[in-house]
C-alpha cells in the first residue's frame, strides 16, 4: 500500500537568490515584490539564516500560475477578446515565462 506523501515530490526551498535568478530579476527585487501585498507572493520561512528567508517552490509555481492568469485576462480585456475568463486553452504567455496551465487540454 502505498501513501499520498510516498507519491509527492520533495518539498523544495528557493533562498531570495535563486528567485531572482528564477525571475532575472535582483535580489531587492525580490525583496520589494515580498513586501509588497499586491504581488500576493507565497510565505517566505526563515531556516537557518534570518538574512535570507526561502519559498517553497510548489507555491512559487502555483503563484506564478495565477500571476499569468490574471495577466492574460487584463490583456484580453483591454483588447476586447472574449476569451478573457478562460485561460484553459493550454499555453499561456505573459510577463513571465509562458507555463503550461494546470488542467488545460493537451
């Protein structure tokens, strides 16, 4: 038998450091989209070093994901496309890279 957790991959942490490398952005960067609650960024979790709190990855992802969405609904709005409410069509480009949306048709 075998259990939920034994199917879920580990739990990743991404220091300040490797968000911004993620994002090719600058470590203050980070720090700002941080500080700031209109970016809606996951928690950060401070481990060992108080200096340089981390974010799990899985919610990086989830958040990046909802970013793209609500990017891609503000472009179709503003140009009047219908589909705005649906972004379940598969690839999704915005601000950030283009991500396979979770649960679109293949």
């Amino acid at each position: 038998m075998t259990s939920t957790d034994e199917c879920e991959r580990p739990r990743r942490y991404l220091s300040r450091g490797q968000q911004a490398k993620r994002y090719g952005r600058h470590v203050r960067t980070i720090k700002r989209w941080s500080e700031d609650p209109k970016m809606g960024m996951p928690p950060e979790y401070i481990f060992n070093d108080p200096d340089d709190p981390m974010r799990r990855e899985d919610e990086l992802e989830q958040w990046e994901r909802s970013r793209v969405a609500k990017l891609h609904r503000r472009h179709c709005l503003k140009n009047g496309d219908s589909r705005a409410a649906s972004v379940r069509s598969g690839w999704v480009a915005g601000k950030f890279r283009a991500v396979r949306v979770l649960g679109a048709a293949t």
